[in-house]
C-alpha cells in the first residue's frame, strides 16, 4: 500500500471518528426513548410495532454494509484499491450482525403478527440467504494460504451475492408475500408520519454506528499493513 494512501486515511478517519461517535450517542440517546416510549402505537399492532424501530434500522444496515463491501470488493479487483478491499473487508462482520439482528427482531415480530416466528416468505428467505453471502464472505476469505488470493475469491463472491439485494427490496412487490410493504414505496409512506422521527433516529444511529466501527477495524487493517511493510524492510 502506497503511503500517502495511508496516511490520507488516517487523517480523515481520526477527523470524522470521534464526532461520528458522538452523533451516534445522540441519536441513541433521542432514538430510542421516544421510539420505546413516546411514539404512538399502532391501530392493528399495537405496542408490538415498536419492534420496528430496531427492525427496519437493521434490515436497511444489512442491505447497506453488503453493497459498500460489493463497491469495495469490484475497486478492488478492477483498480487493486488496497483501501477499498479493507473497508469491503471490514464491513462483512458488521453487515452480518446487522442481518441477524434483523432476521432475529422479525422473528420477534412474525410471532404475534403470523402466529409464527417463521415462514418461507420471499423477503425473510432472501435475508436469510444474505446473512450465508456475509458468512460466506468471511470464511472465503481465509480459506487459501495466500491472502492476495482469498481476497480476490472473497471480493467475486461479494459481486456475485450483490444480486440479492434487488431481490430482497422488491421481493414484496414481485410475489405474494406475508412481510409487511417497504415503509417508503412508489405508493407513498405505509407508516404514520409520528413514527418517521422516531425511525429516522434509530436509523442515523446505527448508521452512525456502522462509520465508528468501519473506520476503527480499518485503521487496525492499515497500521498492521505498515508494521508487516516495517518488518519486511527491516528483515531485507
């Protein structure tokens, strides 16, 4: 990795960090309150739809990390960005958390709705399938004795699975389903609009979230790039 590369991120990281962290604490701080308390229930769900509030967040996140690490993944095996492939790398175990928290949450949720935690539904079986593209994603990629070529395997895997994501926003909409319909469509907003405040929090939150911890696994990827380069030219 070419140094100004590292020292360009670096920088920047170190800026947008700590104030991404801190935005993230404020909206948890407001998100959560009035999305547990304060926003009105709903007329057919009752409290029950106060799930929502960490399960569309997560469902949006798991959809979000899987394409920033298919963008990272195809600069990667077109322009070899070293940064790239790391951030591609870096968000793979943070998606698959947000993935199962929302797989989890809509089980939680299908209980009472369905009266059952699961059924073979296009968009639950579709989320099902993304949360195997992350494990897959990670596993491939420390499944050869080089690194080069188990991030290149991982990196056309991560491309290959980008064709679920397009599944997973329209699947509603293309067959007959159980889940409920995207909050934001062509039809307008499903919700009532007291809800959106609320959610808009929740989901700056956890997207705030995911910058903080990227930007922390990155860094650790970078500086432990540069003492294996020091070690090499030490050893040379």
């Amino acid at each position: 990795m070419h140094l100004p590369i590292q020292h360009v991120f670096l920088k920047l990281a170190a800026i947008i960090q700590p104030w991404a962290a801190g935005l993230c604490i404020l909206c948890f701080l407001f998100g959560l309150p009035i999305a547990l308390l304060f926003s009105p229930p709903d007329y057919q769900q009752g409290d029950t739809v106060r799930i929502m509030y960490i399960h569309v967040p997560a469902a949006w996140m798991g959809l979000f990390c899987y394409g920033v690490m298919a963008a990272g993944s195809a600069s990667y095996l077109i322009w070899r960005h070293p940064v790239a492939n790391m951030v591609a790398k870096a968000s793979a175990p943070i998606g698959a958390m947000f993935t199962a928290l929302c797989l989890l949450t809509g089980m939680l949720w299908g209980e009472p709705m369905w009266g059952t935690p699961w059924v073979w539904d296009a968009r639950l079986t579709s989320m099902l399938v993304l949360f195997f593209l992350y494990l897959g994603y990670m596993a491939l990629g420390d499944a050869f004795d080089s690194p080069e070529q188990g991030d290149k395997a991982a990196a056309i895997l991560a491309l290959v699975g980008s064709v679920n994501l397009p599944i997973i926003k329209f699947s509603v909409d293309w067959w007959n389903s159980l889940h409920q319909p995207s909050i934001f469509s062509m039809a307008g907003v499903s919700v009532d609009t007291a809800m959106l405040p609320p959610l808009f929090l929740m989901v700056g939150a956890f997207q705030l979230y995911y910058v903080v911890v990227v930007l922390m696994r990155v860094r650790a990827q970078v500086l432990t790039a540069k003492i294996r380069a020091a070690r090499l030219m030490r050893a040379a």
